[in-house]
C-alpha cells in the first residue's frame, strides 16, 4: 500500500471517530439534558449551545465523509442513458464545479472566520471563542477539496466510468 493510501486511511479513520464520538456524544448530552430538566427540574444551561456549535462541526466534517464514498445526492436519471464516455466526462465537469464551489466557499468562510476571531466574539452560555464554531466552515469545506481533488486523480488515473457514480447498476 502506497504512502498516500495508508495516509488517506489514516485521516479517514480519524475522521470517523471523530464523527462518531460527537454523535454519541451530544445524544448523550441531550438525553442527559433532557432527564434532568424534566425529572429534577435543572438543566445544563450549555448543553443545547455545545450541542448546536457540535453539529455544525459534525455537518461539515461528515461532508468530506460523503465526498469519498460519493454519497452525495444526485439527480442522474438523464446522466445514466447516456454513452459510458459522456458519463465519464459529465463526472469529472460536476467534479470540477463543485470544487470550485468549495474553493469560493472556503475562502469566504476563512475570512469570515478571521473576521470573528479579530472582533473576540465569545458565545452566549460557554463563553467560547466564537472563531472556533465559524472555523468548522473553512475546515469542513478544505476537507471536501481535498476530497474532490482525490476523486478527480482517482478518475484521472483509472480512466472508468465506473468512478463517476453513474455507471452503477441498479438492481
């Protein structure tokens, strides 16, 4: 296995653990939230603000996630009649417009992001530095590139239709 592969395997399962800690994690926050307001009559004040700031790091980390499986929802029922090389090529354009949508994305979420760090917004009940709940934009976006650009040199190298995610059988 190439270094690149084991590497990519690597960020990939951080990825999930990382996905899958914070979904456990604020469904337990939220179940325990939930028990001790209407059980003891006492909330965590925090809980729903941790848990909103977590969910939006988990949308756009699990992004990159869906890129590298090719989860992405797709309207392909024209796409699918078309010769096996036109799909190809349909592939790799969709590719190319989406990641230049993320490219415009992360660097617009980035500057924002700097924005708020420069202006020392806290948040409301945590008091965290609201720089890091903007951050998940700019980093979530960098890894779905990431992802395309893997995608496209897949495609580039194998040169099947089968990597354009239309080809698939249905069954």
């Amino acid at each position: 296995m190439h270094l690149l592969e084991r590497l990519d395997n690597h960020f990939s399962r951080a990825e999930r653990v990382f996905l899958g800690t914070t979904i456990i994690f604020t469904s337990l926050l939220l179940f325990v939230n939930v028990v001790l307001r209407y059980v003891f009559h006492h909330a965590i004040y925090w809980a729903e603000e941790l848990v909103r700031y977590l969910m939006v790091w988990l949308i756009f980390v699990g992004g990159s996630q869906v890129i590298k499986v090719e989860g992405q929802i797709r309207v392909d029922v024209l796409v699918r009649v078309l010769p096996e090389r036109v799909q190809r090529v349909w592939g790799v354009v969709v590719d190319l417009i989406s990641l230049a949508m993320l490219l415009i994305l992360t660097w617009y979420a980035g500057q924002q992001c700097v924005r708020v760090l420069s202006s020392h917004q806290v948040s409301p009940a945590l008091e965290l530095p609201m720089w890091l709940v903007y951050l998940a934009v700019p980093a979530g976006t960098a890894l779905m590139v990431l992802r395309y650009i893997q995608q496209l040199l897949k495609r580039a190298v194998s040169g099947t239709a089968a990597d354009s995610g239309y080809t698939q059988s249905v069954d």
